[in-house]
C-alpha cells in the first residue's frame, strides 16, 4: 500500500460542508493520510493516529486547499488575438468585431487549419500553465472548429489531452459556438444541421453540451429546440448566458434542469432564483465581464440570496478573457462581486465541482481522490487578496506530487 502523510498544515480547507452557504469548512494545525491516492484520513495534527507510519512530508505552517476546478474554460483553440486590443482600444466592441468576421471566428480559421500535434501542443501548454497554478479539474470545450466533423475532431483531442493528466477534464460540446461563415445569417439552420449532424455523435464523446444563448447569436427559442434535442441524445446541458445583454436565458436554463448558466451578467434576481430551485449552477466569469468592460458585473450575491451555487470559472479562451489561471482570479472575485474570503474560496472548489457534476472534487474528505494544492502562505485569506502573483507552492493528484513552483519556494 502507497501511504503520505501531510503534516503541519497551518489551515486545511475540506470545503465539506453541506449546500452552498455551508461549504466552506477549515481546520487549523491539520494533518491528512493518503492512501493509494485517496484521503484515508484528516484532523488535527495532534489527533494523527499512531498506527499511520509512511512517507511524511512536513509543510510546516502552509495553507492547504482542495485542487481548483474550473468549471468554464476554452483552452483548445490555435494562435491568439492580440490583435485585438488595438481594435478595442479603437473602441470596437466584442460584437462589432465578431459581427465583421472577427473575434471567434477568426480563431475558427486558425483552428480549422491547425494540425492535431498543433493545437495538442498549445493546449498542453494550457493546461500545464492552469495546474501549475492550482488548478486540478477544469472544463475544455470544443467550439472553434463549427463543423460537425471538425467539433468531433476537437473532442477527440480533449479526450487525449484528459488522458494524459494529471488534470482531470471535463470535456464539453460546443458546437454551437457562434454562427460560421457557411451559414451567415441563418443560426437556426445551423443548429438544425448541428442537431442531425453533431448531436447524435457526441454521446461517449462528451457528457454536456453547450450554447452561446445571447441576444444576436443564437436566441432563446432556438436555444431550447437545440438543447431538447440534445437532451434526448442521453446528454446534460448548459449555457453562456447573459454575457453582453439580458436575454431571459437564466429562466430556459431552470427550465431544462441545465447543470449550469454561465456568465449571468445581466441576469435578473428572478432568473437567478428560478436557477437556484432548479440546482442549475450560476458560473460566474469575472474576468471576462472586466476584459470585455461593458461595466456590468454579474449580480453573484442575488444568486446566493437565492441559495443557489455560485463558481467562480476563468471562462480562459483566446478573446474575452485569455488566461488560463483561476488562481489569479480570486482577489478580483472578492473585489468585484463582494465575496467573503469564504465565498470566494467555495466558489474556485465546491460550486464549481458541483457545476462539473464532479462531487470527488473540489473537497478534501476521507474517500475522495486526494487533490490538492500547498500555498505559498499559511493563512485562506492570503489568496482572496494579493493578486497577480502565483502562490501555488506544490499540486498534488491522487496524493502524487504533479507540480513544484520554484519561485514559490522561499
Ligand atoms: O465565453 N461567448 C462566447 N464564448 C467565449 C468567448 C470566446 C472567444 O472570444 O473566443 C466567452 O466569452
Ligand atoms: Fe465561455
């Protein structure tokens, strides 16, 4: 048997509380046994039970957390789009340049015609950059190709790079990204043709499937035809709603039992409750509200009003928000939705585990794999305010250290 011992944990967050307002759960002067890759063990460090001997690493006074899951992320696609700064500092908006031939789909161009070692390659990158920055589990999603063979082609790659680890992946459809030049002016005909073309396809491929649901790309109405009938294909489903205007996609997601809406810029406290009776997940994307700087953040605290699940998620994609770090994320969703050092905390573990219908992640209990990250600090407040820097110090899979910041290492 494979025995670690982690001692002297100056705060060990569980986050296994019950339902959104109770999650967060910390111990103080802790200490966790991990057996062959699961907690099999954790409390105080004068509790440690004497007959656990093994490998004991001392982390002598640090912050240790569940491993981040990021719930929303576009981290598969090629090239980038710094281009796009002059535009927007010009005064262009996202959807000015998405509607001239731009933003996603010229990352559409670049995906189309980039090879699978390619965009492996980049992604790899990614997915490298987040975990060493403290993400564990994280969602990819498809949606830069908008071809039926070359969206499969995309999850075919984010099965691979799943694979290979050590993140864990949750892999989502979203065929139905945005309108391709091919059928320009005509989204419900592309959706039709998505829904014979692509739907019937990504069973074993992909657990969720995705839309942009927005004023001027795919409409509430189409939306749920698309959805329905993805759902009758055996799959989950969620939405990007609400990013640039209220649209009224808060109520289509309660209504289809979505495991979650996305973005909720401009979603109204009556959406959000609608949501919340549903167990539909509201991910909020902070980052990308401020990149794109429309001025409007997402009404997070009405959501928890509401008693819903907030995650917090990177949305990390090559436009609105290009980042592939959560981490860097949590001072600014303190700052910007007015979370507690608490909330911002459950937001980054739990909510997003229960966006992903992942409840082994983001908690640390006896049972579940033993994901986590050691903090360049020693106490849970540290990272929900210093921003800008990484203060991951180590990540550990299945109670196997996966990544080690130098720089971080006093
Ligand atoms: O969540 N809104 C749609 N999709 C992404 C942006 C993708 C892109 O600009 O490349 C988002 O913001
Ligand atoms: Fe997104």
């Amino acid at each position: 048997m494979d025995r670690v011992i982690i001692r002297h944990m100056g705060e060990l967050l569980t986050m296994d509380g019950v339902g959104p307002r109770d999650a967060f759960r910390a111990l103080m002067d802790a200490a966790m046994v991990v057996e062959d890759g699961h907690v099999r063990w954790l409390g105080l460090d004068q509790d440690l039970p004497v007959e656990y001997d093994g490998l004991e690493v001392d982390v002598e006074g640090a912050l240790v957390s569940p491993g981040l899951v990021d719930a929303h992320t576009h981290l598969l696609y090629a090239g980038d789009r710094s281009y796009e700064v002059r535009m927007r500092a010009e005064g262009r908006t996202y959807l000015e340049i998405l509607q001239a031939g731009g933003g996603i789909l010229s990352t559409v161009q670049k995906t189309r015609n980039a090879s699978d070692d390619e965009l492996l390659w980049e992604t790899r990158k990614r997915l490298s950059r987040a975990f060493s920055a403290g993400t564990t589990t994280l969602e990819v999603k498809s949606g830069y190709d908008l071809t039926a063979k070359g969206e499969l082609r995309l999850l075919k790659l984010i099965a691979r790079l799943a694979q290979e680890g050590p993140w864990r992946v949750a892999a989502t459809a979203l065929g139905a990204h945005a309108v391709p030049p091919e059928f320009q002016g005509r989204p419900d005909d592309f959706l039709v043709y998505l829904a014979s073309e692509y739907l019937p396809h990504l069973p074993g491929l992909a657990e969720v499937v995705d839309i942009f649901c927005e004023p001027g790309v795919f409409s509430v109405e189409s939306s749920r035809a698309y959805l329905q009938a993805a759902k009758r294909h055996g799959l989950r489903v969620k939405l990007h709603i609400d990013e640039l205007a209220d649209g009224g996609g808060g109520t289509l997601a309660a209504s289809l039992g979505a495991d979650s809406a996305d973005h909720c810029a401009f979603t109204t406290p009556e959406s959000f409750g609608a949501m919340a009776e549903a167990g539909t997940v509201a991910v909020i994307l902070p980052g990308t509200a401020r990149y794109l700087n429309h001025g409007h953040m997402a009404d997070a605290r009405a959501m928890l009003a509401a008693g819903g699940w907030v995650a917090v998620g990177s949305d990390g994609n090559p436009g609105s928000s290009p980042t592939d770090s959560l981490s860097s994320l949590m001072p600014w969703a303190a700052s910007w939705l007015r979370f507690t050092p608490e909330e911002v905390w459950t937001s980054v573990t739990r909510a997003g585990a229960e966006a992903l219908r992942r409840p082994q992640s983001g908690r640390l209990a006896v049972g579940v794999p033993a994901d986590f990250v050691v903090w360049d600090c020693d106490h849970y407040a540290f990272p929900t305010y210093y921003y800008g820097t990484n203060l991951v110090r180590e990540v550990y899979v299945d109670g196997r250290r996966a990544a080690v910041n130098h720089s971080s290492v006093l």
